[in-house]
C-alpha cells in the first residue's frame, strides 16, 4: 500500500468500500497472529509528570490534577492481581516522574520477575539512556513510548522539549531497539493541525520502525489544556483528521495490513467514545489485544490523561469474567501466556541465527574472535605455550 492509498482508505466514506478493508484487516490479523485476544493489566503508577504536553492533563503546569504515586506493596499488589485474572503481562505506566528512581523501579521490576510469570511492559516516558538498559537488564521485556505525530513542526507544537531537544522519541525508540525491548509505539488520531497526510504518514512510520506493538486512539480534549482550547487547522480545513470513532477504526484496519505480526490493542480512548463495543468493533477490524485497567481505584480517576476515561466506571467482573465473555461473544479466545508479538519473537529468532551462523565462521577462519570464548580461549592457549 503506498502513501496515496492509505490517504484514501483514511478518507473513505462509502460503507461497501469499507466492509472491505475490516475483512482485509481482520483475515490480515487471523493469518498472522491468530484468534487469541491477549490481555494486559494497566497499572498507572504515577501520575506526577514534569512534561508540558499541550493535550495532557497530566501535564506539570496543571494545578487542578491531585498528583499521586503509588507504593511498591500496591504494585505488586496488582501483579499479583494480573495473575488471578489469567493476565499474562502487567504494563507499568507513569508521568515523566523523577521522583521513579532508577533504583526504584528496578527493585520494582526484579521483584515482579521474581514473584510471578509476567512479562513486564515499561511506558514511562523519555528516560535517560542508562535508566532503559538498568530497567532492561533487571528484566523489563517492553517498552510503549508513542510518538503521537510523525509530523515535526505539530509534534514540537504539542509536545516541548525538556533539556537536550535533539533527544526526541524516534531517537529514543532506536535506542530501546538496541536494548533489545520488544518495541511499542503509536499515535493520536485527530490532533488539532493533523493532516490525512500526517496520519498517512504516521501508518508507514509504524512499518519504517518495524514496531511490534502499535497503540492509536482518538485525540480526546481536556479542558484542563491548551491544546482544547487553541484552533489549530491544517493549511486547507478539509484536511483536519477527525478524531472520532471511524478514524480510528480506519487507523486499527490499516495498521495491521502494514504490519501483519504486531500486537495491536483496542485502545481505552477507544473505548471511551464507544463504551459499549468500541473493543469489540476494535477486535474485529485488525487489533488482538486488551489492556484492562489495574491501577487500584482510590487512584484511578486522578490518572486524568484525558476527561471520562471509560475504565473509571470498571467494575471487577469487566476485568474478569465479563471481559472473557465479551471476547467468546465474538468468536475470539483468550491468549495464555506472555503473548509476545511474532514480529518481535521471528526478529529475535533472525538476530540468534545470525549471531550463531557469525560465531562459526569465526571459529573456523579463526579472524578476530571479539566475542566468541571459543577463539579467546584458543587464543589464550596460544600465549600461554
Ligand atoms: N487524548 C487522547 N490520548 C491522550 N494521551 C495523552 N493525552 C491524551 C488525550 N488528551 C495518550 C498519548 C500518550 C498516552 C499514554 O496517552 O498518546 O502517549
């Protein structure tokens, strides 16, 4: 698919034309990553952020959000939750919160490794380089870092830089890539200035970073920001994104068509302008993954990304039970176990091949032998003589 016709695919109004493209999606999604629905236990672990998100309402200068943290019992509290619920992963999500110590999240990490199966996703905003390798080597299998737009002049607009501008996000997915973190991204679908060229683009970026977890919602206004209250338009009116349920189902279908084997969630934005079957429409039309919300509900609602966020009306049997019917009422199974993406687990699988297929050419030409404790030790035999 080029750029061209994803632009009219994003465009597309006539219905036929769009049953279309959720089959496509949907028999794109059944090939590729089968009929299990994985789901994540969402912990938001701090909502303390020292960023200046246009659209966030987490963002430092609003006074009006009651900021909290939580302790590292409640934590593993809810790991231990995500485990009686058949989860197969937590995802540790947070502001840009310093008072997150390196140190602190990576006894966080171990003892969760420690005590349970799961695996770990981290979505804790741009940290420090030094800080992703710790969380990786303690045991963090994940990491979600959205770079909301594609387009630069509207990511700079909405989202200020903090120190060292030169570090943005893409910098920061290359580095989580070479750390060897199951990789996630994604966008907001209707930023005020977004173009269908934007969004356009945002789809081929997902492929050009060969993402294994692509998370897209609608852009949901909170009155608590600028960006809700700025009239930001695109060059010509008609091109402004919509940031409704459609766009966003378009966005869902076509992400999956330009990466088959990515795990791709029913987003809780989504879910929160269609409370009733936004996941189930979501599920049918190319995504395979549920992210129900953990975080402990004397929090919950202070975790105010974006106004009415549907998982603050939750109750435990939507978590349970009542989630797992949804799931069979579409004909879908519920994963077991980790659920890594196969984009991520065929990419690991290459990389091991490689590295073995390298490690015997080395040994049998006998060249530099950096890495292969065959050659050291082969070398070191030679000295000693
Ligand atoms: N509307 C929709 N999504 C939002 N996010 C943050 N604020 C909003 C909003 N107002 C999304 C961003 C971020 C993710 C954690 O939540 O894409 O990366």
């Amino acid at each position: 698919m080029n750029h061209h016709q994803i632009v009219e695919w994003l465009r597309e109004t006539d219905p036929t034309r769009l049953e279309r493209l959720w089959h496509d999606a949907d028999a794109t999604r059944r090939r590729h990553v089968g009929p299990e629905v994985h789901l994540r236990g969402l912990v938001e672990v701090s909502s303390y952020c020292v960023r200046l998100c246009g659209y966030c309402g987490l963002r430092a200068a609003n006074t009006k959000s009651r900021r909290y943290r939580m302790s590292k019992a409640e934590i593993l509290d809810t790991a231990r939750q995500a485990v009686a619920l058949g989860y197969g992963t937590l995802v540790l999500q947070s502001g840009e919160d310093p008072g997150i110590t390196v140190d602190w999240m990576t006894d966080v990490i171990r003892r969760i490794k420690a005590a349970t199966p799961l695996a770990v996703t981290l979505s804790l905003g741009e940290r420090a380089d030094d800080e992703l390798s710790a969380w990786r080597a303690a045991g963090a299998d994940r990491y979600l870092l959205r770079f909301e737009t594609s387009n630069r002049d509207l990511y700079h607009r909405i989202h200020p830089p903090r120190g060292d501008s030169r570090r943005d996000r893409m910098v920061i997915l290359e580095t989580l890539r070479r750390l060897d973190y199951e990789l996630g991204s994604g966008v907001m679908i209707g930023i005020p200035g977004q173009s269908y060229d934007d969004l356009a683009r945002d789809i081929e970026q997902f492929a050009a970073l060969e993402l294994d977890m692509i998370g897209v919602g609608p852009y949901l206004p909170h009155p608590d920001t600028p960006l809700a209250h700025l009239d930001q338009r695109p060059a010509s009116a008609d091109d402004q994104t919509p940031n409704d349920e459609l766009t966003t189902y378009k966005v869902i279908a076509l992400t999956r068509l330009v990466r088959p084997e990515a795990n791709i969630p029913a987003t809780t934005a989504l879910a929160t302008i269609n409370g009733s079957t936004g996941w189930e429409q979501g599920l049918s039309r190319g995504a395979n993954v549920i992210m129900p919300n953990l975080t402990p509900a004397e929090y919950r609602a202070l975790y105010d990304i974006y106004p009415d966020k549907v998982c603050v009306h939750e109750t435990d049997a939507d978590r349970g039970q009542g989630l797992r019917h949804r799931i069979a009422a579409i004909g879908r199974t519920v994963g077991v176990g980790r659920g890594d993406a196969p984009s991520y687990v065929a990419g690991r699988k290459a990389a091991w091949t490689e590295r073995a297929e390298s490690d015997q050419d080395t040994t049998s030409t006998q060249e530099s032998g950096e890495d292969s404790p065959y050659c050291k030790a082969k070398e070191n035999h030679g000295l000693d003589d």
